[in-house]
C-alpha cells in the first residue's frame, strides 16, 4: 500500500476531503490519487487506476504516475 500512500501524502494539504470522512483512509487515498492524476496529467488511465486501488486498497504505481519532468 505503500505507492498510494507515498503519491498523495504530498497532495493532502491540497485536497480537501473532509466530505469523505467517513470513509476508509485507504479509499480517501485512492480518491486523493486519483484527484492527482486527473488534474496533472499523469501517464495511464486515471480512471482504470482508481477501479484497481478500490479492489486491492493501493494505487498501481507502475501503471499510474506522475510524467518525468523533461530536461
């Protein structure tokens, strides 16, 4: 669980999910990275990727992610 973890530790200031409080850390988690990965265009299918983190608890990482910064 740590990929979820580790990609939206970083957003939580920004993302205000107070409404979803009721729910699982694990799913705020999955919805706080999926958040992420809509607004800032990440690699891979956001939607596909959140489907997957409701089932198994954790962002898939190696198919979901922030784009390389190009030098």
């Amino acid at each position: 669980m740590g990929g979820a973890k580790a990609a939206s530790d970083s957003a939580a200031s920004e993302w205000d999910d107070s409404h979803n409080a009721d729910l699982p850390e694990w799913k705020r988690r999955c919805i706080r990275t999926y958040g992420e990965c809509q607004e800032d265009g990440w690699t891979g299918s956001c939607y596909a990727c959140f489907r997957y983190c409701e089932g198994q608890q954790e962002w898939p990482i190696d198919k979901c992610h922030r784009r390389k910064e190009e030098k």
